[in-house]
C-alpha cells in the first residue's frame, strides 16, 4: 500500500464517520464537555497531571449523548417548522420586489412620457 491509497482510505472513513449524524454531534459535544482534558493534552503537559487530572475529574458520556440525540431529532423538525416560513417570507418578498417594480416602472413612464410632451 503506498501513501496515496493510505490517504484515500483514511479519507473515506472520516468522511464515512463525519457523514453519520449522530456519531458526529456525539463526538462534538464530547469534546465541548470535556475540553479540558483536550486542552492538557494539546499543552503537553506530563503523563503524571493527566493521569491526576483523570483521577479527579470523570469524563461526561451521558450528556453528550443525550444532547446530540436531542440535536439530531430537533433539527428535521426545526427544519419542517421553518420551511413554510421561509416559503411565506420568500412568496411576500417576491410580491413586495414586483410591486414596487411595477410602480417604479410606471413612475418612469409618466415621467418619460412627460419629457416627449415637452419637446
């Protein structure tokens, strides 16, 4: 196996885990909870303080759990609510644009044709 097909391979199974929606919320919220084992480890501090810090401090798995069970069951929902919204707010927005068009474009005649009767 040469680098290039490492690389795919390893591209294919992020993309694979990224695309499920619950193990990606669930890995995000799992390090929003706990960002401080993170951050001792992006520090590089000694094997000692993790090892205290661990010994003093649990990991939260329930939370993040139930937190992005939540996310992935409320945002389809949110997203059914929102969409006629969004489809009234589009629809009134196009009648308002046309309206407005409409006057301006007769504004502009009037005034047109009031040019022509002067000449």
């Amino acid at each position: 196996m040469n680098f290039e097909e490492l690389i795919d391979t390893i591209k294919g199974k992020l993309y694979e885990r990224l695309s499920n929606p619950i193990l990606f919320s669930y890995s995000i919220f799992f390090i929003t909870f706990n960002w401080r084992f993170f951050y001792k480890l992006i520090q590089g501090d000694s094997l000692s303080s993790i090892d205290q810090f661990l010994i003093n401090n649990s990991f939260e798995i329930t939370k993040p759990a139930i937190y992005s069970l939540i996310y992935v069951i409320l945002t389809p929902i949110l997203k059914l609510i929102s969409e006629p919204y969004s489809e009234f707010i589009k629809t009134l927005t196009l009648a308002s644009r046309n309206y407005f068009r409409k006057n301006w474009q007769e504004q502009d005649m009037a005034t047109i044709s009031e040019i022509e009767k002067n000449i």
